[in-house]
C-alpha cells in the first residue's frame, strides 16, 4: 500500500509537470500566431472574407433542402391539391411526448383543375376538401357525371361563391344561402368596402363559407281559373272560388290548392250541412266541412274567416268564408277537397 501511495503521489507530479510545459508552448506558439496576424493584418481579411461567404453558401444548398424536409416550424405546400399546409409541433404532457400537427390553411380563391382519366366528382372534392354539391354549383352541373380534359371551377371552401349584385348585403347573402353572416365575415379572403359595416361592391366576389343553393322548386303548371264561382261544373260541383291553381291532386295531396293574393271569397260547391267550421294552429288552419246528403263532402281550409256555423244549411253558391293563409300554408289560397264516404278524390274528376 505505501508503494501504491508513493506511485500514486509520484504520477500526480508528473502529469502537473506534462500540463504545465503543454501551457507554456501554447502560450509560446499563440504568441507567434498573433504577431504574425498583426503585422499582415488586412492582406489577407479579402480572401478570408470570400472563402467564408462561398462557404455559407455551399452549406445552404447543400444542407437547405434537408433542413427545410425535417423542419417542422415552416408551412409545406401539397402539391396535388395546391393548399399550404401548417406543420405545428405540439407537447402532450399526459404522454410527455411531441407530436405534429398538420393544420390545412384555406385557399385565398378559385382555382381551375383539369380533370384527368379515372377522376369522379366525389375524388375531386375530396382532393381540394370541399364538397360535392360546391363543385356543382360552382360549374352549374345538374349530375355527377365529369370527362377528362374538362376543367373545373374549384372554390377555396364548402359553399357558394356569390358574385355581389347592387343593394346586396352580408345579411341578405346569408338568408339566401342558409348560412350565418358571421361566417362571411369570418372568411379571412373576403374583402369589404367599409369594415365597420361590412359593406360590399356590387361586382365583387364573395366567398359565402357553408352556403347552400336550394334547387330550383318544379313550377306548378299555372291555370286561371275561367270558370267563376257560381258557375255549375258537370258534376253538379261548382268552383268554390277563382284564382290559380298552384297544385294539382297527386297521391300525397289529392285536393286542389287555388291562389289569389286578393284573398276572395269561398262559396259551397254544393248544397249541404256544415258539418264542421273551426280552426287549428296546423294542418287545415282554420277550415270548414260540408255534408251534400248524398254521400259527398267538401273541405275548404286555410281560410282567414268563415261566415257559417256547425249544424247550418248552405245552398249551392252561398259565401261561406275567404281564402287565407292559416294552418299549414306559406300564402293566401284555398285547398279544396271532395270526399265520397270519407275517402279523397280527385277534384279535377267534378271540376272541369
């Protein structure tokens, strides 16, 4: 043990002695590097200079694309549907882990894609995350069916791209479209004349996120009504009122629906007992029911008033009420039904 002490005191000494002399040459050496620096200062500072910006360069296009691959703190562009994407490191303390996420930044207009061979309406959608209907309406398709070569009008978002007419507002686009104005405003890309009251340019292209376009409601084949109250139909029915048919009997609606804005009056088809004259707040509305005595029965509903009671006497012709919009109904017209034994039939078999 003393022999190991004695060693063990003996390499101490000597690696002191090692480290030290190493010092004194350093110092010696570093002290001819900076003379030598001092006295050809500036001959060399050009050379320095290029050889060092030459360098930076090179690591940057050698190392740029590498880094900007494995960086997670800048935006990537996708390629096949042309949206920027957000790459957001993000730590989980329940997992003490990092994690990415991606988050689509929304494109600022519409673009045109061309579509290829094998493409369908719902792939495309998909690719440029919008929907179906958005594509549609934007290229005034009425099917799915698309072609290759065909070009497509692609909006930034689900919705409607609306071109801003004269007296056009926030508020009046988001009715028309079912949406909320709110999200008009909140469309980064929208751009408004006044932002204090978010007023509009007629002309201008405004992005209405989550709108939807109604389609176009099947028009009712419009028919004046030449034959007057009053007047007998071959089936001993008369019209009860005149106006335009605005629905014809089918299966799920077998009356006729009259339309007159002037909301004239309703007269018995047939002579009869009122059998019923009140009103509900759905269906019918307020209406009116007549037994002819003979196995037949008429309703008028959706009157605004009625002039007969339950248990009265009505002639062919008489004024039992006007035509109104209660109940079940979006304007002023009469529906009319003829029952035979309580089962519907088809008016327009008495009316004609």
């Amino acid at each position: 043990m003393d022999e190991l002490r004695l060693f063990l005191l003996f390499f101490k000494d000597y690696l002191k002695s090692r480290v030290w002399d190493f010092g004194q040459r350093f110092e010696q050496f570093k002290d001819v590097v900076v003379a030598f620096l001092i006295v050809k200062r500036g001959k060399y500072s050009t050379s320095f200079l290029n050889t060092s910006f030459f360098v930076l360069v090179a690591a940057a296009i050698i190392g740029g694309p590498a880094i900007a691959e494995n960086n997670p703190f800048i935006n990537s562009l996708d390629q096949s549907t042309g949206k920027y994407q957000a790459l957001v490191v993000a730590y989980n303390p329940s997992e003490n882990s990092l994690s990415t996420v991606i988050s689509a930044k929304p494109r600022d207009k519409v673009v045109e894609y061309e579509v290829l061979g094998g493409d369908t309406l719902s792939g495309v959608a998909n690719k440029f995350d919008v929907s179906v209907d958005t594509i549609k309406w934007a290229n005034d398709l009425k099917t799915d069916d698309i072609k290759p070569g065909q070009k497509l009008k692609i909006p930034p978002i689900t919705g409607v791209v609306h071109k801003v007419n004269s007296g056009d507002n926030i508020y009046s686009i988001a009715k028309k479209y079912k949406t909320d104005a709110q999200k008009i405003v909140n469309f980064p890309f929208n751009e408004f004349s006044d932002l204090e009251n978010f007023s509009l340019t007629a002309g201008q292209v405004l992005y209405v996120p989550d709108g939807v376009v109604e389609e176009e409601q099947p028009r009712y084949q419009q028919f004046i009504a030449t034959i007057q109250a009053g007047v007998k139909g071959s089936s001993n029915f008369i019209w009860p009122t005149s106006g335009i048919i605005t629905q014809y009997p089918v299966w799920y609606h077998m009356a006729l629906d009259i339309a007159n804005p002037s909301a004239p009056a309703i007269i018995a088809s047939d002579t009869g007992t009122v059998t019923y004259a009140g009103c509900i707040s759905w269906g019918y509305g307020c209406y009116i029911t007549v037994d002819h005595g003979n196995g037949y029965q008429t309703l008028y509903g959706h009157l605004s008033s009625f002039d007969v009671s339950a248990g009265q006497v009505v002639s062919q012709g008489q004024k039992v009420g006007n035509m109104g919009s209660t109940g079940r109904s979006t304007g002023t017209h009469l529906h009319f039904e003829i029952r035979l034994g309580g089962t519907l039939l088809n008016p327009q078999s008495f009316l004609k």
